[in-house]
C-alpha cells in the first residue's frame, strides 16, 4: 500500500495520461490533484514510483506514464461511481420498454455500453437450459428436414434443424409436434424429453421418426453454443495507436470463444489487465460482470486499451449489468 500522497500522485498521473495519452509532468500533477507540495517533491515520488515498478518515463526530460502495475493499482482503489445523469437517461429509457424480445434486448444493450463508454461492448446471453418452454413450433423446410421453434417464458426464441429418417408432409410434423407438445410446454428446455411410448406405437413411422427428431432437436436447443452481442467494434482503430496491437485484438474478437473466455471471470465484477488476461504483453483490459438469469449466467463488459477510463466503464458495465438481470427475471415471472 502507497503513502497517502504517492497514492494521490500515481491516480492523478493515470487520470491525466488517459485524458491525453501523453508522458505526464509533475507540474500537470500538482494540479490535477490540487497538491499543497512543490513539482519538485512530486518529482521524488514520481521517481520512487518508478523504482517500485508503477510509471515509466519514456525519454529523458519528458514526463511519466503509468505501467500495468500502475493501472491495476488504480482500479483496485477506485471508488464506486454513478453514471452521469445523461447516461441514466438512455440507460432508463432502454430498459423501460414495455416488451422487448430477448435477442434484440441483449442487442440494444450492448449497443447502449457501447455508445455510453465508446469503446467495443460484449453482451454474453445466458444459456437456455433451464428457461421453461412456452410454445413449441416446427415447420417443414424439406421432404426430410423440420426446422423447430422453441419460445420460452424468458422471451428467448431458439431454432433448430433436423432431419428425419424417412419422407415426411406438413401433416405429419404437425402431428409429430401435437404428441410432444403436452410434455415439452411448461417444463424446461434441458429436461430429458421422452415420448409416450404407447402413443408412439399407434403413430405411423413418418410421425414416430419426426418426434423422435424433434426431441433430438430439443436437446441440441438446449446445449447449443451461447448467444454473443458484439457493438462498437468500429472504434478500434481510434483507441490503438499501434497497428499490430489492433491487428492481434481484431483476431480474439473474431474467435467467439476467445472473447467469451475474456469476460468468463470470477463471479461479480472483473477487470483484467494486460498479462492478467493469458494474451501475452498486450496492451488490451477487460471490464466485465456476470449476472444471473434462471440458473444460467451471462456476462456484460468493454474490450479497451490499458489507457480507458476506468470510472466511465465500470459505472457503466455495472449499472446496465444489474438493470439487464433486473429485466430479465421480470420477463420471467
């Protein structure tokens, strides 16, 4: 733990170097922090800094700039934030909405992270597996293949294609989904689905092969690959100065699994910096947080460079966090 006062002028160096992006002066320290010491007494703390491993001054006479050392500091005394009033409007008005299907609510969520913190926001749907089934649909897209629909109490709209082993008609799927569909609607989509085997032996084999599809169809819904919202990646280019740092970043966004594995951190609210994040010496940090929904978790976060306002993203990953979550279980009851 730093003194008082080397505390006070390592945050006002990391403030004022994510405001400018430049080597910061003891002199612009004094004043962003309102010192009652000479530059010259911050000069001796800015160089005890730099022995302890947390600034760095990139060429002689120029100012001090933070290391990740530094920057972890920072975000580990930081106290908590309200988002400005502005930001509470749009925050406000996105989750008042009457009704929202869930894919575009996790959409315009990480649309409003993004436009609220500019920087690339990641909204990570919770599975489905323990969302209840409110109707069961399917439709015929081939004389052997079935598309089914699956809406849950959530609001979540999942689809899957099967195929079936023998030719099948409309009437067929219909009836094929009529004898499901008194054990699929109310219970939960990962639940063992069985078909009444007495009502199967009655059925003939292109409705009996359909349902049988149709509970593969069911399965795979419920253990499909998770739902990712990705906004503001355009602003990529003006947040990284170095060009093979942009280039490395664009290629884990690229990789679902990559940024899924970013935001998959402890539970609660997460920042992560730097070599922290197993992506070797990248200038890159991650503020994320988890929420809940049915038994289920998802994550919210922002992807920026070292350099980004620390208040702004984790104000605002946690507010619309816990707004999203609060949503979610109302659309729920």
């Amino acid at each position: 733990m730093l003194e008082d006062r080397r505390s006070e002028v390592l945050r006002a160096l990391v403030e004022e170097h994510i405001k400018t992006g430049e080597p910061v002066s003891s002199r612009a320290i004094v004043a962003h922090a309102r010192l009652s010491v000479s530059a010259a007494t911050v000069r001796n703390d800015l160089a005890a800094l730099e022995e302890d491993g947390l600034v760095v001054q990139p060429h002689t006479s120029a100012g001090r700039v933070p290391t990740a050392a530094a920057y972890r500091y920072y975000v580990d005394h930081l106290g908590p934030r309200r988002l400005r009033q502005n930001a509470q409007v749009k925050v406000a008005n996105l989750f008042g909405e009457v009704h929202l299907e869930m894919s575009k609510l996790f959409k315009a969520t990480s649309d409003l992270l993004a436009e609220i913190t500019d920087l690339p926001s990641v909204v990570i749907a919770p599975g489905v597996a323990h969302d209840r089934v409110r109707a069961l649909h399917t439709v015929q897209i081939g004389t052997d293949q079935i598309l089914v629909i699956v809406v849950t109490e959530g609001g979540r709209v999942v689809q899957q294609r099967g195929r079936v082993r023998v030719p099948i008609t409309p009437q067929e799927v219909d009836d094929a989904r009529e004898l499901l569909a008194a054990s699929v609607v109310g219970d939960e989509l990962g639940a063992d689905v069985e078909p009444p085997a007495e009502q199967l032996s009655g059925v003939d084999d292109p409705v009996r092969e359909t349902a049988l599809t149709i509970v593969d169809c069911l399965h795979l819904a419920s253990t499909g690959g998770t739902e990712m919202f990705v906004a503001g990646a355009g602003r990529m280019a003006a947040l990284w100065e170095d060009l093979s740092s942009m280039q490395r970043i664009l290629e884990i966004m690229e990789r679902e699994a990559e940024v899924i594995k970013l935001l998959a951190a402890a539970p609660g609210t997460s920042i992560q910096l730097g070599s922290e994040l197993d992506e070797g010496d990248l200038d890159l940090a991650v503020v994320s947080k988890s929420y809940d929904a049915s038994g289920e978790s998802g994550s919210v976060g922002v992807i920026g460079p070292m350099r980004m306002n620390y208040r702004m993203a984790i104000s605002a990953v946690e507010e619309i966090t816990r707004e999203l979550e609060e949503r979610i279980g109302q659309q729920q009851d």
